[in-house]
C-alpha cells in the first residue's frame, strides 16, 4: 500500500481498497491516513463520493465515510463548498458521512445550511438522517 501524499492517491486507495475482499486492507489505511494532512483526506474522500460510474459506489462512497468517521479529519473547506460537491453523487444510505460533516461543521451550521439548501430528495433526506425539521420556517 502506497502512503497517501495527495486527494489523487486517497482517492485511489481508497477505491483499491474498496475493489478488494476483506477489510485488513481497509484497516490498514486508516491507519495509515490518522498519520496524513487532513485537508488531503478530506479532498479525496469527497472526490470518492463525486466519482461517477463505479460498479460499486456505495461500498466506495461506505468505506470513505469509515475512514471520516474514525480518522476525523478537520478542514477549512466551506460547508457550502462539501455539500455542493457532495450531494450530486451522494448515496443517501452513507450516514457516516453526514455525522461526520456535523461533527466537523457543528449542528447549527449543518442545520442552517440545510435549510438554505434547495429542496432536493437528497436535501431531505439528509435533514430526516440528522433529525432536523423538513420546513424552512
């Protein structure tokens, strides 16, 4: 396994890691990624989550929000920026990744956002996954 310099080489570990049978390798690179910058993690997590036409991105989509969800990166990318990046390719079964965005960002941040956002099925059901109000009043 190659040590992750850039988003570009997260990304495609964590998509090898995805292709792969078992978790061992997907272990070891979170073990790996609690050592990188968070700001690479960050990226290349959600060039996962934007990718489109894998066979399998769910599990792609699954195993970049388990490496958010224990590694807890931080990063000074906008809310506004993730989420619009996020929520074109975004499997609204990845729960992970929205717990993750709420503990980096803040409840009340994710929670004013949303409600800006416009109403989309996945905008929805983001807000039904946080426990926020469907009304924008």
């Amino acid at each position: 396994m190659k040590y992750p310099i850039t988003a570009k080489d997260v990304k495609n570990e964590i998509l090898i890691s995805s292709d792969s049978s078992g978790d061992l390798r997907i272990k070891q690179l979170i073990t790996i990624l609690a050592n990188a910058a968070s700001e690479i993690i960050v990226e290349g997590v959600i060039r996962v989550i934007e990718t489109e036409g894998r066979p399998n991105s769910f599990r792609d989509q699954e195993l970049a929000a388990q490496i958010l969800a224990e590694v807890k990166p931080k990063t000074p990318k906008s809310l506004d920026e993730v989420l619009k990046r996020a929520l074109k390719n975004w499997n609204k079964s990845v729960k992970q990744f929205l717990l993750w965005l709420q503990e980096d960002y803040g409840v009340e941040a994710l929670n004013t956002e949303l409600q800006q956002s416009q109403e989309t099925d996945k905008v929805n059901t983001m807000k039904w996954w946080l426990g926020i109000s469907q009304s924008s009043g």
